[in-house]
C-alpha cells in the first residue's frame, strides 16, 4: 500500500475510533436525563424479573419451603423483608377508597406512576437485602393476600402457595404464641376462623392467577414426600433439579445458602432436615366442642383437602388439591394436575416424638 | 490508493465496526446484571438530584410559593404528591421503634437497603407525576417535618420552610374546614396550641438543615413583597431570575406551568395574582379568651417574628427571621441573613376587602 494508502487507512481507523468513544460515551446520561429519557409510566427496570413470591398463612412451611429454595444455587429469597407486604397494603388502602383514588389521580399520582413507585421500592429490598443470585425470590407470607396486585408490578412472577392442615397451623401459631393481626392467641375458635378467612383469600389469588402462575404446595407433601414435590415445584418455576434442595440443612448461614433472620419464628426449626415431627402434634389439642364445629368453623379444611372430622387425616395418602379442580370433583381426583404419589422407597411416616 | 490499500481500509472499517458493535453491545445487560452490578447499598440513581422541597404547616402559603416557582421555566413542583408524606412516616414509625429496628437489619433490610427503597418510591413519584423540569420539586407541607431524613436521601436537596403568623393560618383552618390529623376545627385554642407544636417541629428541623439548605419565607413577606422575596428565594436555590415567577396567574394549568389540583384547597386562591386578601381576616375572629392567653399558648408567634399582642400585626415591617439567629437578639436584628426589605416602589399594604 503506497502513502497515501496508509494515510487514509490511518484516517478510517481514527474516524471509528472517534466513532466508538462517541457512541460509548453516549450511554452515559446524567442522571436527571436518565429519568426523564424514560417515557413518562414506561415501567421501572426490574419490573420483568421472574420473581418468585412464596406465601401462604404464616405457620403453614413458608419458610422449610424458601429455606430448601435457597438452597438451590440459583435461587436467593432470604428472610421475611417485613416492609414489602406493608407497602403493598398501604397501596390497597389508598385505592379501596374511592376519594382517594380521585385525589390521587387529581395529583398526578396515576395507577401507572403509583405502580412504579411501589414496584421500585420492592425491588431495592427484594434485590438488596440479600445476595445478588439469577433467580431472586421474597417469603413474606401475607403477600399472597395481594397476589393478583403483585402480579401487575411483576407480570413475570410465579407464587408458591403454602397450604397446611388449619388445625396443625392454628395450634403452632397458639402454643408458639406467633402474633399475626386479628388473631386471639387464647381461642381456638377464633384463630380457625381467622385461618379459614386468610387461606380463603390467599386461595381465591392463587386460582385467579392460575396454575401456570400460582401452584398450590401442601406443607404435609412437602416434608412427606421432599423430593416429588421440590421436583414439581423446580418444574413449575423452570429451575433445573440440583440435589441440594433435599439438603438445605446443610447451607445455613452460608454465602449462597440459607440466610436465617434471629427473630423469625422458624428459624430454629429450619436448621434441622426436613422431619415429620410438625405434622400431628395438633392431634388431641384442639378443644372439643371447637372440633365439634370443625367443619362449619373452617370449611377451607375441606376444600384443600383436609378431612374436617379425621384426627389427623392420613396426610400421606391426600393428593396435592389443585385450585382449578371443578367443584364437582372429590379430594381424591384432581386431573388438571398430576397427584404428588408417595414413591415406594421415600420413608414411610415416622412415629411422632416424645 | 492500490487495490491492496482498499482491501486493507476495508478490512480495517470493518474491524472498526465490529469493536463498535462488540463494545456497545456489552452496555446491554439484562436487567438482573443490571441490578446486581451496582453495588450493594449503592445509591438510587437520582439521589444525587438537587431537589426542592417547599414545606410548612399548611395553610401557609405553601400552594403559593409552589405556583409561582412552578412559573418558573426551569422548575416543576406540581401538587401535593400525598403519598410522599406517608411513605416518610412510615419508616419514622419502623426507626422510633427499637425492636423494629432490630427485626429490619436481621431481615437484611439495613438503614442503606432502606433508605434506598424510600428514595426510589419518592423519586418516581416526584420525577413522574408532572411534567420534567432541569429542577425538580416537590410540595407535601408536613414533608418538613422529616427535613433532616429527607436530607439523607437527597443530599442535595433544599428546603423552603414558609412560615405565616400562625393566628392568620388557624383561621383559615377553621373557616375553610381543611382536616389536618390532631386539629379540632372546633377549638381556636387547641388549633393554635397544634400550630405552636408543628411548627416548632419544622423550624427545629429546619435550623438543624442550616442556612444553607433551609430557608424560611414568611408568607406575609412573599405577598407584600414579592419580587425582594422571590429574589432571595431563586438565589438560595442557585436559580436565574425570571419575571415569570411574579405572574404565576399566566400559566395556571399550561404545559410548562402550575399545574392544579381540584382537590386541593388553595387552588381556587391561586389562580389569582399575588395579593393581601388573606393577610387579616383573622383579625377580630380569634375569641378572647385566646387572645388573653396567646403568647402562652402559642409561643412560637414571638420565635417567629410576630408580636402576639398585637392584632394585626405591621407585618410589613418585620424581617426575614433566620432560624440561626442567636436566642439573644429580638426580632428586629437578624445579622446572619439581610432581613427582607420593603423597598419604596412596592405597593403599600392594600386596605381589605369588604
């Protein structure tokens, strides 16, 4: 190549090269630029992450169930956030009434930039509160109460639903004394009643969003067959199956592992390997004529499953309820989704403990 | 140049254009990278924002100050936000509580996590409710009372604390029926003592914030004067004179203007000129068992600048009280900030209106 070649060979390179550090350097806007080149209601980035919600009434696995997620080295959910459901609430305050809304609206404070708003403030504490991980997840088990909501700030995310006999669920929030809102700690009458309100809601989310959104997950499948179900359930959230999650025992406290909060109430029984020890210590504890009432006071026992007059039922032999069973059907057929079997070489129930 | 020069700049745009490609496409994370590649407990983008933030107890000329700043070119206040304020108390309530303090930093969810998510939530609804401005601000009157909080998570940010004889504010209060939490609208002597103890509040936090992030305006100064006042007001926020300011009543609901609230109480005041209407009407309607206990019952009237024997007030007369004036001097003297004069060529005090 003569000179006037190179010369030219020479220009084209500074040309793209001046080309190069002027398109780089264009990605770097100010931040106020930042915030305004996004069109105005254009979703806050994070909103299209595939963000696992678990919830479910608290007492009933949410957290043996986040504790074996973690475990997967995917995965990171962490402890209860505390703030998120609170957030969300507010949020459900302000648009039940319809003054509010008007003067929000009046405002400038549209449902688009409302949404924004508590969508960013829930993904700082979801993504920040705990190690980065490709699929992050949130255990705070009321959220479910607003499943569908939380389903418009997050249209990628899937919900576990943790579901547990009410009585077995009951008798831990008394004799462990959890306080949750609206239940007196001295009746059992009461807190089934308040059981059978709360998993009703939760139940009603779970069904309107669907079963390729919500799965239903019964906490006595989950200890008496681990495996079957976390396979379901890694089926259900596109997770490759890893061995791990049958061991979560072995990841607490670890980088990547299990993250325990102090004064979350099942952190001491999450240290241990998944047991049937939770299973039946209700059996017997209930109050006689609130057993008399059973089906009456909690008719949700029944339509997850949980025979009202069996104490206890047979956990092992009760399928998996799907919430889009037809009503017509019985507890023992569910069609739409395959029952979780008790495989012949999983561990037979063992005898409850002293 | 040769047929082999050519080749060679061929090949060399071509590589140049493969670098560029190579190198603007890595910009393109994910969103996950993107979230987890800011460092834990990095700030929000947009904190660093250099936001205006107008407070004081309402009925203060709050809404006024906001529509002639919003006349401004450079400046979009809009309305009241109303959420801003709650998502502040909310995390006051969760810090004053010890045990909750606690339980938050076991979750993960530390000071730095939280803070964050506030300042996410606020920025979205402070940047999106109204039009973008270079100069974002924002008018929620109690925000004030969280001014060292707000500090922390706008660094940068300033405050206009306006101030307004607290006898003219009750009677509006009272007369208008504005609901304000804590105030019997039935009771000028319990309002006055309520006006005492919140604005005691925001003129703590607004010395804490000190002179240069805090300034006070009295509302009487800013409609007796408004051009001395509008003057100090945009040099305290690093902002150019513009004539607009004084003629806010051009630009109600503009593109680029004051954008109103149907909702709001001030707005069918504000859609008129700055004018004295509102200075005294309050004279003679404070009962006189409350005028003989004023200086008791509300003490701050004095801190203020506003003699609380006198009924009206010359408030034409008093200057700018700075917050950093030292206990010692009296009203007239406030040698850390020009007191705003009333220079000769502004309109002396029209007489009220019938």
């Amino acid at each position: 190549m003569g000179r006037g070649g190179r010369v030219r060979l020479a220009v084209a390179l500074v040309v793209a090269a001046l080309l190069l550090w002027a398109w780089r350097g264009s990605d770097r806007h100010g931040p106020v630029t930042s915030h305004s080149t996004r069109g105005v209601g254009a979703p806050v980035e994070g909103r299209e992450l595939p963000l696992i919600f678990i919830g479910g009434v608290p007492r009933s696995g949410t957290t043996l169930m986040r504790a074996m997620l973690d475990a997967h080295p995917d995965v990171r959910c962490g402890q209860e956030t505390r703030v998120v459901p609170r957030i969300l609430q507010m949020r459900q305050h302000w648009m039940r009434s319809q003054k509010e809304s008007v003067r929000l609206e009046q405002a400038g404070v549209s449902k688009a930039v409302l949404d924004n708003a508590i969508a960013a403030f829930c993904l700082e504490v979801i993504v920040r509160h705990g190690e980065p991980a490709p699929r992050l997840c949130n255990k705070d088990p009321l959220v479910l109460k607003m499943g569908t909501y939380v389903l418009e700030l997050f249209p990628n995310a899937k919900f576990l639903f943790m579901v547990r006999d009410g009585r077995a669920t009951v008798h831990s929030i008394i004799t462990r004394k959890v306080t949750i809102t609206g239940f007196d700690l001295t009746s059992y009458r009461q807190c089934l009643s308040k059981w059978n309100h709360a998993v009703e809601l939760m139940y009603q989310q779970c069904k309107t969003l669907g079963p390729t959104r919500c799965l239903l997950v019964r906490y006595e499948a989950l200890v008496l067959a681990p495996e079957t179900t976390m396979r379901r359930v890694l089926s259900f959230l596109d997770l490759p199956w890893d061995d791990a999650v049958l061991h979560h025992e072995r990841y607490i406290n670890q980088p990547n592992g299990v993250a325990l909060s102090n004064v979350e109430r099942s952190s001491d029984q999450v240290v241990r390997p998944v047991n049937l020890d939770a299973l039946d210590k209700w059996v017997g504890q209930i109050p006689a004529d609130v057993r008399a009432d059973m089906a009456e006071l909690a008719p949700m026992l029944s339509v997850l499953g949980y025979d009202p007059w069996a104490n206890p039922p047979r956990y092992a032999a009760s399928p998996d309820v799907s919430p889009d069973r037809s009503p017509g059907q019985s507890p023992g057929q569910s069609p739409d989704q395959s029952p979780v079997q008790v495989p012949n070489d999983e561990s037979p129930r063992a005898p409850h403990p002293p």
